[in-house]
C-alpha cells in the first residue's frame, strides 16, 4: 500500500507461493484496495517462477527470519536488485547494501518501500545495482564454491 502510494499504479506486486497466511494476505489486499497492483500467483512450476524472476524489475524479501536465501542467488544471477529486511542472518551475508540492493532494519515499512520506490524511478541506479548483481554471484558459483570445500574438508581431514 506504501509503494501504491508513492508510484500509483503500472507497477504489480506478484506473491509467489502457497500457505496458511493465503486467505489473510487476500483480505489485507482487499482492505488497503491494492487488488490492482498485487496479484498472488500461488504455487509455481519453478520454471514458471524463474521466468517470473527474469521478468522482474526488483526482488523483495519481506521475510523476518530467513536462512541463506537461495532465491537471492537466482534474483542476482538474474540482474534483479533485491530488497530485503536486514533479519539477524541471511540476507546480510547475500546482499551488499546500496550495490547488489538494499537491506532495511527489520520491520522498517517505511524504509523497504521507499527503496522499492526509488528503483523504480532511478533507472542509473537499478542498472548499476543489476550489474553488480550479475557479478557478485560469481562468488556463488560451483567453480568458487567446491575449492573452498575442498580445502576445508582437507584441512579437517589433516587434524
């Protein structure tokens, strides 16, 4: 409803996924009268997700306890900007604040939805953020990751 707010409407906010909160997150979309701007998809083939993704302007996550977020990797690869809430792990060792996307301080509304806001209207920034994306998740890759198992796994087995 923030970034309705401040960008009117031609944006659209997809939900991918399926659980218990479905009907509650339906009526708060009918509550604040977003139903034009948000669209809840459900459950996806994760081709149809992926292909969503790399349609996407920007990458949310709205999550208050996330691990090592998979989907921030395939936002990156894919060169979309991710947002994120700056929760006590996860998101702050994938995303580089103010390069890849933004972290906010978790529960900030306020925060998230004006850095929404603002890559929507700062088309030099969202460029720069989506090419740094695209490199930084070559540290991510199977060629940078499995030396450094490997190395730890020889380190261990050497004790």
């Amino acid at each position: 409803a923030i970034v309705h707010k401040k960008l009117g409407n031609g944006h659209k906010l997809y939900i991918v996924g399926d659980g218990v909160e479905k009907n509650k997150i339906q009526s708060r979309i009918l509550e604040l009268g977003i139903q034009s701007s948000v669209e809840l998809l459900g459950q996806l083939p994760n081709m149809d997700t992926l292909n969503l993704m790399r349609r996407a302007k920007i990458y949310c996550m709205s999550s208050f306890a996330e691990s090592f977020g998979m989907v921030l990797l395939e936002a990156m690869y894919n060169g979309v900007p991710q947002i994120a809430y700056d929760v006590r792990v996860g998101p702050r060792n994938l995303v580089q604040n103010g390069v890849t996307g933004f972290l906010i301080p978790d529960g900030d509304e306020e925060a998230f939805a004006s850095r929404i806001a603002e890559l929507f209207t700062d088309s030099a920034k969202w460029e720069s953020m989506s090419a740094s994306s695209k490199k930084r998740v070559l540290l991510f890759s199977e060629n940078n990751v499995i030396p450094k198992w490997e190395q730890i796994i020889n380190l261990t087995s050497n004790l």
